[in-house]
C-alpha cells in the first residue's frame, strides 16, 4: 500500500549459526531465483541450516539451502531443489567478503531469509568465525547471569 506501514516477511531463520559462530559482518544479498523457488519461498519452504557462501570468480555463491519444490507444479517445469544460487552483491562488497574468507579463514554463512517492502527476496549473509567449546560456554554463561539479573529486577519490582 503506498503510504503504509513498509514491512516485510521472515522465511526462514537459521538459529544455528549465531549458536555455532561468531558474527563479525553482515550484509544484505539479493537472490537469484526461479520461478517456482519464489512460489516455495512465499510458502515459507526454505531450510538455511546447512547453508553457506562461496566467492568464486568474482560471483557469489550460496550452497547447501533447501528451497522445496512448488506443490502444484508438475515435474518438468519445478527447480532443483539443493541447487548453487548466486547472491547479488556489489562488487565491492563482494571483492571484501572475498578477501576475509582467503585471509582469515573465515566463513560466510546465511542468517535469515524475508521478503522485503517492494517484495523482493532479501538473504541476510553474515562473515562468521567458528566458535569453540569454550565460547559456547561463554556465551550460555553470560545468557543465564542476563536472565538472572532480570529475574531478580523483576522481583524487587
């Protein structure tokens, strides 16, 4: 509606990947999709938990996403369904994602999926470090000492 409230629609989440890495940058990726991936992404029919980005040739890449093929359409015409799809990025922002993934040994991986106000499917990709056990602990440690300070604000409340 013009002159409406803009917003926009989550697909998928992937909950795995600030569990298991450490986010150092995000971008946001356009996505090149057929016709009957859209279909399956309006359905909510996304699965981003094994996925991840690759820079090859000055293109990126996202490998390894679930997008389910379209219900009512017949076999011929629908997609495959684990194919490579590339990510519509700046160069610039692609040369940089490049360069940390060769130097640093990063990674790249997707955390989110939603179509966004002019209805347009939007990738958030984040530039992530692999968490240890160690971290994991951390992390699990400083959300238990947050809930419990909330609880006893709650209380002398």
């Amino acid at each position: 509606a013009a002159g409406g409230a803009r917003t926009s629609k989550t697909v998928a989440v992937n909950r795995v990947a600030r569990r298991e890495f450490e986010i150092l940058d995000e971008y946001e990726a356009g996505i090149a999709l057929v016709g009957t991936e859209v279909k399956s992404c309006r359905a909510g029919k996304m699965n981003l938990r094994d996925g991840f980005c690759s820079v090859k040739a000055g293109e990126c890449w996202l490998e390894n996403v679930n997008i389910a093929q379209h219900g009512t359409t017949g076999g011929y015409f629908n997609h495959d369904e684990g194919r490579r799809r590339r990510l519509l990025l700046h160069k610039r922002e692609i040369r940089k994602i490049g360069q940390a993934v060769a130097r640093d040994g990063l990674t790249v991986v997707p955390l989110s999926a939603y179509f966004n106000a002019r209805s347009c499917l939007k990738l958030k990709i984040a530039v992530a470090r692999g968490k240890k056990l160690q971290d994991k602990r951390e992390t699990i440690r400083r959300r238990e000492q947050d809930r419990e300070v909330r609880r006893q604000i709650k209380q002398a409340f």
